[in-house]
C-alpha cells in the first residue's frame, strides 16, 4: 500500500484525458494521490534538474454504483418519514446545508429498509446517477473504521486496491477528489452510511458539493446533517407488513385475511416492530398450520417473548444486545434499574432514586440511553422517560440476569425498589395533603393543589402499580391514592386500591387501620354502583367504628350507608342513617362531616319530594361549607341547590344556583363536578 508503484511510467507527453471510473496513481516515491487529474513535479536527484512526472492511465475498474438492494416484501407506513427524507436529498431544496439525512431509531425498527426505500425513489425521480453503500457495522464486537469504509466507497468509485493510498489524509483526499470530479462530469451520488454508531465513524465520508448521504444508525448522531428519528409502525401498516411478508413465502396464504382479529394481537405483540414482523412471518413460514392466534398467544406475555422473536438467523435479543454493548457501564447498570419501575414510564426524579445519584448525572444519564433509542422521552412531558414493551422485557432479562449472579447484586436492586416504593408513597402521601378539607397542614413538597394533582395524574399509573408490590405499599397508597381517584372519577382504580388495602390488613394483621379500609371500600363500591357489596363494607366498617370508640368514623360510616340506603330504595333506612351521621359530627365538632351529612340528606329528601326540608339542608350544607372555606363541598352545595330551586319552580334562582357551582368547581378544577353543573344547566 505505501510501496512504489510498480506500473509503467512514461516522461514527455501527457497521456490522455481519464475515462469515467479511472483512478490515477503517481510519483515516483509511491501513491501520492492529490485527487483525480494530477500532475505533479519533483527533483529527481541530478543536481538542480527537475522533470515532470505524469501519471499512467490505468485499464478500466468497474464501478458499483447500483449497489442499493431493494426494501424487503411489505414495505409500508412510511410516507411521512420518505416525505422528509426526499425533502433533504432533493436538488432543487431551497435554503442552506449538505443532502444529508440522519435517521436513528432503535434496532429493527426499519431504518436500513427506509434508507433503501429512499434511496431508490430519488433515483427514480432522477436526482442522483448512483448510490454508494457501506455498511460501517456499528454495533459489531469491531466496527468498521472510517478508513477501512473510506477504502470500500474508494473500491466502489473504481479505484484498484493496490492503487490505494495508506490509510490517513490522502485517503480522504482521494474520496473528495474522486467525487468532485464525478460531479463536475454532472454526476451526482447519493452515499449511504449504513449501521453507524459513531461520529467518527460517518464525518471522513461526509461527500463533497452536490452530492448526497444517508446515514442511519441505533444512535441520535448530531452535527452530520437532518435528523430524522424513525419510529415503529402504525397497527394497520404492521398487519399489511406481515401479510405481505407472508404471501411472499406464500402467495396463497391466507391467515391475516382469515383472522384480521388475530393479525393485530400479533403484530402488537410484536411491538409494530418490522424486524420482529419478519421474523414472525418467517416462523409462520416454516409452520404453514399454525394459526395466528396460537402464534399471538406465545409471544403475549412479557416472559420469554424474545425468545419467540429468533428464527436462528435474526434475533432481536441480539440486536438489543450489541447496543445495550456500546454504552458506559452505568448507563447499562441504570437501563437494567429502570425495569424495576412497573409503571409505563419514569420522572427523572424517581430514575434518581433507583440508581440512587443526584438528579442532574441522572439527567445525563437517561439522556444517553435516549440517544441510544434504548429508552425514549415521553411525548409532551417534559422531565418523563419511558421504555418500549420488548425493550421492558429486555430489560427485566437483564435486571434478572444480574440478580442471579448472588447475593450481593440481589441485596443492591431489592434496595433499589425498596427506595422507589418509598419514593412513591412518601411523595403519594405529601400530594394527598393538598386534597384534604381547608385547614389541614399541607407538605411543602408541592406547592398547592394544582401541583399536587399534576403529579397524581402523572404518576397514576406507577402508584397502582406500585400498590401492589407489597402490602405494606398497597396500605399506605389507599390512604394516600384513594381521594385522588375519587376526585378524578377513576371509579375501577378507586375500587381496586381499596380492596387491596383490604388484604394488606389482613396480612399484616393490622386491626387499627380494619374499620377505615371496609369505610373506604365500601364508599369506593357505591360510586360504582355496586350497591349491595357497598352495604356489607359499609355496615362492617360502622360496626368496627362503635366497638373501638370511633364516633368521627362512625358518623361517617353511617353517612355513606345513607346514600347507599338511598339507592337501595330503603328510603326511610337512609333518612335515618344521615340524620345519625350528622348528629354524631356534630357531636365531635367535624364541621365538614357535618356539612356533608345535611348536604345528603338534602338530597335524600329531595327523593322524597319534600322540597322546602330539602333547601333547608342543602343551604344549612352551603354555609357549613363555606365556613370552612371548602369550595369543592360548596360547589356541590350549590348544584344540589339549583335542582332543588327547580322543583320549587323558582327557575331564575336555580340558574344560578348551577352557574355558581359551575364557576367553583371551574376554580377547583374538579372537572366531573363542571361537568354536572354545566348538564344541569342545560336541563
């Protein structure tokens, strides 16, 4: 390589012009390329005398500029994503910058595929005369080098390998020159960069002038050119994948045509994943009796579903194994801790806690595994993460992995989920401090309620979750989750939080926490209209209450039976009850308990069409309410009113009765509440 050149030399006259694809070599002193068209001069040692040294031309080398293989069976999906790519590689594109597109994205997710497609529709409209390819097998155990690339696109423009310079400068030299001089011929190439997953690896083949690049890679590699991340692929388009990929083993076949139901939980299992498509449609193939929904049903749950997803060819394991490969230990060591997280996705404050380090290093962290396509930030919530489905089940694979290797490693992820329970309930209790009646202390952790229900909506998901790793968390997030769930009319949530809180009594054999669990259950039961489950809770939870002494838990146990009496048509029982519930807050001085008592058993009278006793209720609740600056409670208050006003055909004042609870529950931002009053004043 940096011998001389053992090819004919000639002095005098200058040989002729080079032919389309001819590299030139030259100088006596080896392969001193300086780009295509040299001439160069040098002393040959005979004192001052010079003389000029003209390259030979050389016998012509095919060139392989047609290189790019034609996307797989099933192409689809992606018009938007080739939209923005012809966008970039187009000629006549206005504004500045090199063609050159970066499409990153997790592995199998189709980037080579859509990089191809591509490439082909710019050469049907024209716009290029060729493609280089070079795949620089970024995630291989030794990845090509940008030399050894830089000698493979040399190779392909047509440069014999024994006339190629030394890897270094001149290398790179000779690539631009071979390309400037195909452009000033009105060649224009399109060089695609296959599998990068360095900048390094890519900036060395960055092509000259008009030309054109493409580029993908596992990684968001910034600073090459338009970034494009390519996502996974629609439902209906994952199904047409499949289908397609299946009648091109088989044009007869028909199992997507005859169980569309089982081609979508198919192709879901398959996370819309185009690689674990193909390999799904490969498997079928070598099964042509098997039914879709069989396959559907193997690859369903988490466990073991990459080990459906290898047809001994491709593996996705494999592929989420070199990339997994390529990152810094605690990047890997934070991806395997992220599986401990059972929700859907994680604050960078909660990803702090499990990998136990301040949040800023966190933030870097998670930040790189993002820009690995490993995990992804959640759309339109700044400061969330969350992971793929197959990408969670790698993950567990590899958390599972680590605890298997004994004892040490286990103690440090059980003291990571440890610390991310607590996380969520101490932050879970400090939100629920904001939900609680005027008056109560409230945590400083949040800044009001607004705040407060903002991290509740976010983190729903992760406390249910969470609830259910021990008992002792599925206690303590009843308390703190339940009135969240109530306020957000989340009525199944709210009933299941509840009943788990149930079980966590007994198993911890917790007697002092046994009669607020069956009150709180059976509240939770009547919202969803479960109304005889409701009254056992219920009638349980008042017994409890008056066998320890607890008037302020009795009062309220009889407060809900009332309502749930109510339903049950057992009018008189319910009247009895909420006159009871309010007698014994009175008693303890619960002005609220109180006020929710009269506010009942205004409408418990209202059934009963005794109207006047009603709006006497209703109002008594009202002031109670306001009293204690309780705006949700006098929001009820004043909806309940206006339909009361209503029977008593006193319709002005019931108008706005209803646009007064409409305007408070609007400031409370109780939603469910707006909504009654804004029905109501429609009726």
């Amino acid at each position: 390589m940096g011998g001389k050149n053992n090819g004919a030399k000639r002095k005098g006259k200058k040989s002729g012009k080079p032919q389309r694809g001819q590299a030139r070599a030259g100088g006596a002193g080896g392969n001193d390329f300086r780009g295509a068209g040299f001439t160069g001069s040098q002393v040959l040692g005979y004192g001052t005398m010079t003389a000029n040294t003209y390259v030979q031309q050389y016998a012509p080398v095919p060139t392989a500029l047609d290189a790019l293989p034609q996307p797989p069976a099933g192409f689809t999906g992606r018009e938007d994503d080739l939209a923005h790519i012809l966008g970039v590689l187009d000629p006549d594109r206005s504004g500045a910058g090199p063609a050159v597109a970066v499409l990153s994205g997790w592995g199998g997710v189709g980037k080579t595929t859509l990089a191809c497609a591509s490439g082909h529709a710019a050469q049907e409209r024209g716009w290029f005369t060729g493609v280089l390819l070079v795949d620089l097998r970024g995630y291989d155990p030794q990845p090509a080098q940008a030399e050894e690339a830089l000698e493979a696109l040399l190779r392909s423009l047509g440069v014999p390998h024994e006339h190629l310079p030394p890897p270094g400068a001149g290398r790179e030299a000779l690539y631009r020159s071979q390309l400037n001089v195909r452009q000033e011929k009105g060649e224009r190439l399109l060089v695609v960069a296959d599998n990068a997953s360095a900048v390094a690896q890519v900036q060395p083949l960055m092509p000259p002038g008009h030309h054109g690049m493409l580029i993908t890679s596992r990684h968001r590699l910034t600073g090459l050119g338009r970034m494009r991340t390519v996502n996974r692929l629609q439902p209906e388009d994952a199904v047409a994948l499949l289908d397609a990929a299946l009648k091109n083993n088989d044009p007869d076949d028909p199992r997507v045509g005859e169980d569309p139901e089982a081609a979508e939980r198919l192709a879901s299992a398959c996370g819309f994943l185009p690689l674990a498509l193909q390999i799904t449609a490969a498997l079928l193939a070598q099964d042509p009796d098997q039914p879709l929904s069989e396959r559907a049903d193997a690859l369903g749950g988490t466990e073991g579903v990459l080990d459906g997803l290898d047809d001994g060819e491709r593996s996705l394991r494999t592929m989420f194994d070199q990339s997994l490969e390529r990152l810094a230990v605690q990047e890997q060591e934070l991806f395997r801790l992220l599986a401990l997280n059972l929700g859907p996705d994680i604050s960078t404050s909660a990803a702090a806690v499990l990998a136990d380090q301040p949040e800023p290093a966190t933030e870097r962290l998670l930040a790189r595994l993002a820009a690995s396509h490993l995990i992804e930030r959640t759309p339109a919530a700044r400061g969330r993460w969350q992971m793929h489905d197959l990408l969670r089940a790698y993950a567990h694979e590899q958390a599972a992995a680590v605890m298997d290797r004994g004892r040490a490693p286990r103690r440090r992820y059980d003291q990571a989920r440890d610390r991310l329970i607590h996380h969520y309930v101490q932050c879970a209790q400090a939100a629920d401090t904001h939900l609680d009646p005027p008056g109560s202390p409230v945590s400083a952790r949040f800044t009001g309620r607004d705040q407060a229900l903002a991290w509740f909506d976010a983190e729903r998901e992760n406390l249910m979750a969470t609830a259910h790793t021990t008992p002792r968390a599925g206690l303590d997030l009843s308390f703190a989750l339940g009135p969240y769930l109530k306020w957000r009319h989340r009525l199944q949530d709210h009933v299941v939080i509840r009943a788990l809180a149930l079980d966590a009594c007994t198993k911890l054999k917790d007697t002092q926490n046994k009669a607020s669990v069956w009150n709180n259950l059976g509240g939770a039961l009547q919202e969803l209209r479960r109304f005889d489950d409701a009254l056992h809770a219920l009638e349980t939870a008042r017994d409890l209450y008056h066998q320890t002494g607890n008037i302020n838990g009795e009062a309220s146990a009889w407060n809900n039976l009332g309502g749930t009496l109510q339903e049950l048509r057992r009018f008189d029982d319910g009247l009895h009850a909420l006159e009871t519930a309010r007698d014994l807050h009175q008693r303890t001085g619960n002005t609220n308990g109180e006020a929710d008592a009269w506010n009942n058993l205004g409408l418990a009278l209202l059934e009963r069409r005794r109207f006047d006793d009603a709006l006497h209720a209703i109002e008594t609740a009202r002031d109670l309410y306001r009293q204690t600056g309780n705006t949700n409670g006098e929001a009820s208050a004043w909806n309940n009113l206006g339909t009361t006003l209503r029977e008593l055909r006193r319709f002005d004042d019931a108008l706005q009765a209803h646009r007064t609870a409409r305007d408070l529950h609007q400031q409370t931002g109780n939603t469910n509440g707006e909504a009654d009053a804004w029905n109501n004043l429609g009726g």
